[in-house]
C-alpha cells in the first residue's frame, strides 16, 4: 500500500482542474497544469505520487506526457482520462507506461482510494454518468475548445447563445 499524498492533474479544461483541486486539496498536495510542458516543470520540481493526465491538452498530446513522465519519473503512477476513451486508446495508454486509464467523470478521492487500498473491492457496482453529467461536461468541453468563446461554442453546438449559458450555469443533475 502506497500512500498518495502528492498529485499533478494536467486537463486544459481548467475549470474541471479547480473543481478537483476544491474537493481534493484540503486532504493532500495537489499541482495543476494545463500543458505538457508545465506538467513537466512541476514533476521535475515536485516528487509526485500520482499524475492524472487528460488525454486531449489541446495542442498537446496526453499519451506523449504519459511516455515522457514514466521515462523521467518510473516511481508516478499515471493514470490517463478522457471523456472519449476506445479500446484502442486504452492499449496505446498502458503502452505507452500508464498505471491505469479512466473515462471521465470520475471520483477522484474514489480512485486514490482504489490505489491505496486495492484490496478493498468497490461495494456497489458501477453507475454509469447521467445523461445531464455527460452533456454538461460536453459543453464544457466544447467551450473550452472554443478559447472560452461561448458564441462560437454555441454554434459549435448548433444551439444558442443563450441556451449555452444557462445550461452551463447549472450544476449537471447527478
């Protein structure tokens, strides 16, 4: 059993990067970074337990950081995320040095609790996302894609402006 006690989340979608850094940093020492490069810098500066890469970093390459952190740093676990995962993903994920790969939403104090204590299996099955989660982390997504622009994103979206504001001012129904 590994105590995880310092962790670097690396998403360009910054507000998923506070919403974790909120529910997780009162317990342990979390980084963040929304580049490959800055990842870098903190897991060279910082000894880190764990590393949450998104595989998508805008003009970044989630799979790439995972090679470069586990070739620099063999003790982090990597764990890559995405909201888009395929079998083919995956593979390429734990070739390329990955500890484990998750789809997106998750717990984060769930899945450091699975790594520090594996033996404990999970007392409930999986409950897959509500279709609200799933579309509001989409937009969002979509937004941030978008440099932030919503009126682009809507159009993205192929819904209006308006819409898009409301519908990401609310909190996803879990």
């Amino acid at each position: 059993m590994q105590t995880i006690s310092t962790i670097l989340y690396v998403d360009d979608d910054e507000a998923m990067l506070a919403l974790h850094a909120r529910t997780i940093g009162h317990t342990r020492r979390i980084y963040t970074a929304t580049t490959a490069s800055t990842a870098l810098d903190v897991a060279a500066r910082e000894p880190l337990d764990l590393a949450l890469v998104d595989l998508y970093l805008g003009a970044d390459d989630g799979l790439s950081l995972t090679r470069a952190l586990v070739a620099k740093h063999p003790k982090v676990r990597v764990v890559l995320i995405s909201g888009i995962l395929s079998m083919s993903v995956a593979v390429e994920a734990v070739k390329a040095g990955a500890f484990d790969v998750m789809a997106k939403p998750f717990s984060v104090p769930a899945l450091i609790a699975r790594l520090e204590h594996p033996e404990i299996r999970p007392s409930r099955a999986y409950t897959p996302p509500t279709l609200d989660r799933v579309v509001w982390e989409y937009m969002h997504r979509v937004v941030n894609e978008c440099g932030g622009n919503i009126s682009q994103a809507a159009r993205c979206l192929g819904i209006d402006r308006n819409t898009l504001k409301r519908r990401l001012g609310r909190a996803p129904v879990d």
